[in-house]
C-alpha cells in the first residue's frame, strides 16, 4: 500500500509561507528563497509542490480571494434579521475585527497590480463582488431605493471601510474610525429619504 501524499499539506505550508513573506516584504520581496525559508523547507520542494514562484503567486492570490469572500459571505450570513445595516457597519468599522495583516497583503497586491494585469482583474473583480454584496444587502433593507442610490451608497460604504482600514496600520487613528464610521451611518440614512 502506498503512502498517503503530503502534497496538500506541504501546498498550505508553503501558501502559508508566502503569505508571511507577502506581508513582510511586498509581493516582489517573496521570493522562493524566503518562502523556503519561511517554511523550513527545500526550494525544491515548493516548486516539486506548487511549482515557480509565478504558480505560487497565483495559488496564494487565489486562496487569499476565495478566503476573503469566504469571510464576506460568512459575516453578511450572520448578520440578525433586524438592523442588518446597523450590525454590519459596527462590524464594519470596529478594530476589534480589523486584521493588519490582511490589510498589508491586500496593500500589497493592489501594489503589485499596478504591473500585473491579470491580478489587477482578480483585485477588480473581488472588489466588484464585495460591493455587489453590500448592495444586495442594502437592497434587502431598503426594497424602495433606486438602483443609482443602492449603487451610490454601496460603492461609499465599501470605499470608506477600505480607506479607514488602509490607517490601521498607522494606528492610534480611532477618531478617523469614528468619524468615518459616522459618515457610514450618514451615507446609508440617504436611503431613507
């Protein structure tokens, strides 16, 4: 009987080294040879499993996405059948579910994308998904506002979540969080109008 393959745990292992390396020194600091060291393993192991370090790239944009959405999807199913908008802009706007380390690889790739069409589609696209999101949701809750206004307030949300996250990183800015948490408050209240 053969052995069962390590194949998939060493492709976690590895996509898990990247994403440390990502966060620590951009997408063009990850090199195979930081990765091999992140993971304690041979470089000929993470070609032997992944493959280059474009496969890699590509697996770890990939599973970075589909657990980015995963996550969205997760949050938006356990919102409480009433205030939904209210609950999701606390979510939203707490440090408490801030993680810096998501913030500086999403950074990182958006960098990274000014170079590389094909992420730039995969950023664009994930981003187009998480206001199709956040405008179904607005719509659920407000079934009498426009389209325009849906799409309005969806895409305002989404860009004042994403600039306030993008100053975690600076810290010490939850006046910024508060304010920007109160002109989401704001912006939604146009939808009652």
């Amino acid at each position: 009987m053969a052995r069962p393959s390590k194949k998939d745990q060493r492709r976690a292992e590895i996509l898990a080294a990247f994403e440390t390396c990502v966060a620590r020194y951009g997408v063009e600091g990850a090199t195979l040879e930081r990765v091999a060291e992140e993971a304690g393993l041979a470089r000929a192991l993470i070609r032997h499993n992944v493959g280059n370090r474009d496969d890699v790239l590509s697996a770890f944009v990939e599973t970075f996405l589909n657990r980015s959405t995963h996550e969205v999807d997760e949050m938006i199913s356990e919102l409480p059948d009433t205030k939904q908008i209210d609950t999701l802009i606390d979510w939203l706007f707490d440090p408490a579910y801030s993680d810096p380390k998501v913030v500086v690889i999403y950074e990182a790739l958006t960098t990274a994308a000014a170079n590389d069409a094909d992420l730039a589609k995969k950023l664009r696209k994930w981003a187009r998904e998480f206001v199709a999101a956040i405008n179904a949701l607005l719509a659920k809750n407000h079934p009498r506002a426009k389209t325009k206004d849906l799409d309005a307030v969806a895409a305002g949300l989404t860009g004042i979540y994403f600039n306030v996250e993008s100053m975690t990183l600076l810290g010490r800015m939850s006046d910024l969080r508060e304010a920007s948490k109160a002109a989401a408050i704001r912006l939604v209240q146009t939808l009652k109008t």
